[in-house]
C-alpha cells in the first residue's frame, strides 16, 4: 500500500488524538476497510499519487470544507472517499464516452454496491467534475466535494512535482485545513 496517514498537504495524522481526525475517521473506517476501496491503491492519479491515497485526501478536505459551510460532515467524507471509484487506468484504456463523463456515472455505481448511499452522496460523486460535467450540483456536500476535489489535486500536483517550490506551495496551501 503506497497509503500516507494524513491527507496529502495536511498535517493532521488519522492515527492521532485529534478531534478532526478522530471524527473523520470514525466516518470511512468501515468503507477504507473495503478491498474494492483498497484496490484504488494499485491506479495512480495525479502523477505518482495513488487513487487510494487521492479519494483519502478528497474525503479529508471535503469533511473539512463541509465543515465550514454546513453540510453534513459524515456525507462529505464518505462522498469524497468513493468518488472516483473505478478500476481502470484512463489513460490507456478506450472507453465509449469521454472518462471525464463516465467515470462519475461509474463510480456512483460502484459505491453504490459499497454503501447505501443518500441522495446528497449520489448528487456529489455524480457531479464532482462540475463544471466539466452537465448538471449543477444541488447540495452542499456536492460543493464540498467538487471544491475538495480540485483543492486536493492541486496539492498533489505540487507535491509530486518535488522541487523546493512545489513543496512550500504544498506547505503554505495545505496551511489552510491545520
Ligand atoms: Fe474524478
Ligand atoms: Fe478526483
């Protein structure tokens, strides 16, 4: 497992006695437990961040964000956790429709397998590419996990850049969530 114990730019461990992350993980244990959710480790995502350790740092930012504007910190993180839940590299793999529209449609039927999910969870992993993707999300926790989302890739992005500056970019941004 290629899995840190913190979301990507924070500096919060899941493992530690912190009410955020105690709380957060009390949320996703049961899904990251999961070995559809575990099988995300073998894809990467943004350059070397695995899609494991990128769905953890969105389902982290979301419960944060949710947090902040009012809505449902439970729904944003398991949300987050299972919104990009395919099993195939988009980069060399053909499919009928552009990924940037399936996969959405895909991963709300794969989680839906994992977990009952409400309408406000459907809605955020449906829409999570917005505005990429048509529809306008309908809830807060869709807002939290779009923004998480982009927030989170961008960190990753920084992050696995390697150099000096990608890394402050990832210690200044990721400031935002201590
Ligand atoms: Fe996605
Ligand atoms: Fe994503």
């Amino acid at each position: 497992m290629r899995l840190n114990n913190k979301a990507i730019g924070s500096k919060i461990r899941f493992d530690e006695d912190n009410p955020y992350a105690v709380e957060f993980m009390g949320y996703i244990e049961d899904l990251l437990n999961q070995p559809l959710v575990k099988k995300l480790d073998k894809f990467d995502q943004h350059f070397r961040t695995s899609r494991l350790q990128h769905c953890l740092n969105v389902a982290y930012y979301s419960y944060r964000i949710g947090l902040k504007i009012g809505a449902d910190p439970r729904e944003c993180a398991r949300a987050g956790l299972l919104h990009d839940l395919y099993w195939y590299d988009w980069h060399y793999k053909k499919t009928p429709q552009l990924h940037a529209f399936l996969h959405p449609r895909l991963a709300v039927k794969n989680a839906s397998r994992l977990a009952k999910l409400s309408h406000r969870e459907k809605d955020a992993i449906l829409k999570h590419m917005w505005p990429l993707y048509p529809g306008i999300p309908r809830y807060k926790v869709s807002y939290a996990v779009t923004m998480a989302d982009k927030y989170a890739a961008g960190l990753e992005v920084c992050y696995n850049w390697g150099s000096h500056f990608g890394t402050k970019i990832v210690s200044f941004v990721g400031g935002i969530f201590q």
